[in-house]
C-alpha cells in the first residue's frame, strides 16, 4: 500500500480536536481537499513536508541522523511521516542546502547592534499600537464581508480589485490587507467556499468582544501556531530569547527554519509583529508571559499599551463620522451597524450612505434607532442632511428586491417602478448578470439571488434580499447559517466533511464513492478488492489492480488470474481499497 493510503489510515484515527491542532500547526491550506486521502497527500508533498521539517530542532535531526529511527516517545502518525520516503528525501536536500549555505553568518553570530532594540517603553507603546491595528483590520474585515461579496481567486487568494479597496479603508498596503485576511483565517474568523470568502460564527463572537478579548483571542491562535514543543522551548530559554530577535533566536533552535518555503516559523514571526508580541522583531514583556501560559496576564500588560477608548463622534454636514479615537465596544458595534469606513486608524472616519442605512434596515435596526444613536455619541442634534438622508432612504427602502426563484433556475429581481425595472435591464454594468425582462416589474437572471444582490449594490441601488414568501433576508453572514453550520465551522466542518466522506468510500453503494476508490487505487498503484455480479447471477470476488475507467466501465488486471477484465460498474456491489 502506498504512503498517502497508509498515511490516511493514520489520520482518521485521529480525534477532531488532534486533526484541528495538525492542520493549524502546519499551517496546511485545507481549500479543496475532500477527504482523508487528500489531506495524507497534502502533508506528504515536498513543500509542506519541507515546512515541517524547518520545525525541527538541532537536537530532534541529529538523532534521526544517528539512529534512522524515531523515539519510541515520538506518536505513531509523527513516526510514520518520518519513516516516510518523502521526509528522508527532504531532510537529504534540506541538508545538503544547509551545507552549501555553511559559510553564510548564523543568526546566533549575528551582532545584537546589527538590529536596533528600541527603548522598551516606546518597543511596548509601539507594540500596543500594532496590535490595535491589527484587531480593528480584522474587524474591518468583518464588517466588510457582511456588505461585499469577496470572490475566492485560487486556492487562497483575493481579487486584487479587492484587496486595493480595503487597503484604501485601511490605509495600509496590499500585502498588509493579504496578512490581516491569513491573520482571520489562522483564528478561525474567516474560511472559504468554492468561490468566495466568508465569516466564520466566531465572528459574531469577535465583534462582542472587547479590545482585550479580541487580543487574547489573537494570542491563543499564535501560540496554537507555535506548538507546544516550540512554546516550551521558547520558555526554557527566555534568557536568550530576550536578546535576539525572536527569529534568530529560532533559526539558532532550529537549523532548517529559514530554508522552508514558507517556513512555519517565518509566519509565526509575523505574526507576533502584528499581533505586538514582537516590536521590530524583539520580545515584549507580554511575549514571555504568553509562551508561560498566563495568557489573562499577557492581555492585561498588553492592555496598558493600547490607545484610550474614546465617548464621542463628530458627525458633520458632508455626511462623514469622525471618531477621535477607538470606541468602546458597544459604541463600535452600535455605530458600525450603519455606515461604512473610509479611513480606519487610532482616529477613524466613516460616512453614513444610503447603502449603509439600507444595510441597517435589512438588519431591522429602525430610522429611530439610528438617529438616536448618533445623537447620543455626538451630544449634539443632527445637521439636517444626515435626517434628510435617514428619511429619504426610508422612503427608497425594498422598492427592489431579489429573490431565489427554483422555477427560472436563478433568481427574480422585482421593481416597484417600471421605469427602474427597465433602467436596471440596460445598464451596462449590470449586462454580466444577464438580466432579463419577464413583465414590465421583473427582472430575471440565471446567476444566484446573493450575486444578483451584492452586484446592484455594488453600483449604488439600495437592493434587497427577500424568500419566496416575501420575507426579509438579513444580510449577515453568520446570521443566516444554520444551527448545525454554527457549529461546523472553519477547521472543524472541513474535518466533518472529511468525515463525510470517509464513511461515503466505505458504502459500496455510492457510485461517487466508488470511482473516488478507483481514482486512489490508479494514483498510488494500489489494488482492489472488489465483488461482482455476473450475467448468470453469481457473486465473484476479485483482486485487481485498475488500469483505468471510462463509459461507466472499470479496466483492471485480475492479479491472481493474471488476464485483463473489464467490468461494467453497474454491476459491482462492492469495492474497496486492498
């Protein structure tokens, strides 16, 4: 048998919570991957082998150099992987590159004055400061996804249209807003489909936090990243640690950590620079406190560096919101609930749209409730073109309305107005939804209500979503998942749906199921064991080794007959792997 079909008997031993904490410590990209099989391929390619291998120490290689063996304290899947031909092959090269590369400097030679140490009041100021950012980024993120439908564009990527948009709200870079999107994913706020991002139920959970829960949060995902043995390295020798940046300090721990391509420990870095564990590479005092487990005192020593929460909002006649400062977090959600960000930072500022009260409208927040609230955070009445606007887009609110339609194979848009049924059919940046007059009231379009939706919004027409029966649908992602969705999210619906389908494989009935067997056995040139029933009604039990399948037919050589057969596989009852 080969090492992927091994390997996948391996790992679906394993509990969830130890498949969570392997895919997260390794950092894997989970986006299309059905099953077991494809996750013990995943981990056995090269790249993501040469990964885990950068998380070797010194110590844990030479005695695998010594020895060919692992310890017998090293657990069964460990062992397995490093018994692996693709884990020999790797350490071979990954070594064979250290000692090319024997001459350059070691990080552990390197001078300390070769990277600046600021003052450590201004390093933990700096550090607060990071950190701030990069929990409002997220959060931006997250109110952002609630308004915008963000395409998927490969395996993890965001369109760049995309990603310039919300550098702009952010005003950070691209590679910035890229960080921040890996950042949410790592602590499971963030996940994908197929096509598309989306949040995750813990993200409702992250706007209810505060600033010091939100961190935290952050925190624990960062030191799941590192891993236990790394933290307790990390701990041991915090002496050292405290003296050089922390990734020399790793690269010192663990020799082939800056040769991995996309090595564990180059995002772990940077990720504790965003998350103000680090400041320019160098330890925080609450860095030592988190790798020691007193996670509750790292928030509290990094709490004292954050930006003063502020009261009040300026909200003036041009439609925009200035707040002076970060809000409390019932303030934010309050106030976030109705207007979009155009500069986010220790002093934002927002505008109020009649988009943005739409999207409030959809979330049955009230007229009233908005102008209340913003007349409690500013302290002062409201100048008359934001109550123009919130009364306005009062009157404008549900004269369109998508909705799914089973029976067009798409989705209906409805116009109250005849006139701005028939504008919607000829502008030309709606023609790529290909919409189509049904009377002089309905649109129709064979794309999904939600694209329909967010691309009418998207040009500035205050759209809504509705269900068959005229009910409004709120536009929060996590608002409209299932119970069951609720529960299933990010890492663990992935392991679910691996769970799904390993049970699927192993049901002789699923035709699906069956050619996903063949696919494997042809792959890893394994074999299968399979029962047939033939013209005369007799089971024959067969052990073969496929050769290929096509027109619903299996070619397989028969290995103890030794002759090539072809079955057709409507009359096979039973396959499996051998």
């Amino acid at each position: 048998m080969s090492e992927v079909l091994e390997l996948a008997q391996q790992l679906r031993l394993l509990t969830d919570d130890q498949l969570v904490a392997l895919v997260r410590q390794r950092m894997l990209n989970t986006s299309g991957l059905k099953d077991f099989f494809d996750l013990a391929d995943a981990l056995l390619q090269p790249k993501n082998m040469q990964a885990w291998i950068a998380g070797l120490t010194a110590d844990e290689i030479e005695t695998i150099k010594k020895s060919s063996k692992t310890s017998a304290n090293t657990d069964p899947l460990t062992s397995f992987l490093m018994s692996s031909d693709t884990f020999v092959s790797t350490l071979s090269e990954l070594q064979k590159s250290l000692d090319r590369d024997g001459s350059k400097t070691k990080p552990s030679e390197i001078e300390k004055s070769q990277v600046a140490q600021l003052p450590k009041q201004q390093a933990h100021s700096d550090g607060g400061i990071r950190a701030f950012e990069t929990c409002q980024a997220i959060t931006e993120v997250i109110y952002d996804l609630e308004q915008h439908r963000v395409k998927l564009v490969g395996k993890s990527g965001i369109a760049i249209g995309e990603l310039k948009r919300l550098a702009a709200h952010l005003g950070k870079s691209v590679e910035d807003v890229r960080e921040t999107f890996e950042i949410a994913a790592n602590a499971d706020l963030i996940s994908t489909t197929p096509d598309r991002w989306v949040l995750n139920s813990k993200s409702a959970d992250w706007l209810e936090f505060n600033a010091d829960a939100r961190w935290q949060h952050l925190c624990q995902t960062w030191l799941g990243m590192l891993g236990a043995p790394t933290q307790t390295v990390l701990a041991k020798n915090w002496g050292k640690v405290s003296q050089v940046t922390l990734e020399n300090f790793l690269c010192e721990i663990y020799p082939f950590a800056s040769i991995g391509d996309g090595s564990r420990f180059a995002k772990v870095c940077r990720f504790a620079e965003s998350i103000g564990l680090t400041t320019q590479g160098h330890a925080n005092e609450w860095l030592q406190l988190a790798v020691d487990s007193k996670i509750t005192d790292a928030t509290k020593a990094l709490a004292k560096n954050l930006p003063a929460v502020q009261s009040r909002i300026i909200v003036q006649g041009d439609l925009s919101i200035i707040a002076p400062g970060p809000l409390s977090n019932k303030d934010e959600r309050e106030l976030r609930a109705f207007v979009e960000t155009e500069q986010a930072g220790l002093a934002s500022r927002y505008r109020i749209s009649a988009l943005s009260i739409s999207q409030a409208l959809e979330t049955s927040i009230t007229a009233s409730d908005i102008a209340a609230t913003l007349t409690r955070l500013s302290g002062t009445t409201l100048p008359q073109p934001v109550e123009y606007l919130i009364a306005d887009t009062v009157k404008r609110f549900g004269r369109i309305r998508v909705t799914h339609d089973v029976a067009l194979g798409g989705s209906r848009v409805f116009c109250e107005d005849s006139t701005m049924c028939a504008q919607l059919a000829n502008e030309a940046a709606l023609r790529a939804f290909g919409l189509r007059a049904i009377d002089a009231h309905n649109l129709r379009s064979k794309y999904d209500s939600d694209v329909v939706y967010f691309g009418l919004r998207e040009i500035g027409h205050l759209a809504i979503r509705t269900t068959a029966t005229g009910e409004l649908v709120s536009p929060l992602r996590f608002g409209t998942r299932s119970a069951q969705q609720h529960k299933l999210d990010g890492l663990a619906e992935t392991i679910a749906l691996f769970r799904t389908a390993d049970a699927r494989v192993a049901h002789s009935g699923d035709d699906e199921a069956m050619l996903r067997q063949i696919q494997l056995a042809l792959k890893n040139k394994a074999h299968l064991q399979v029962s047939y029933l033939g013209k005369d009604g007799t089971l024959y039990d067969f052990l073969l080794e496929p050769v290929g399948v096509a027109n619903g037919r299996l070619r397989a050589r028969d290995r103890k007959a030794d002759l090539e057969r072809t079955l057709p596989l409507a009359n096979i009852t039973k396959l499996e792997l051998a």
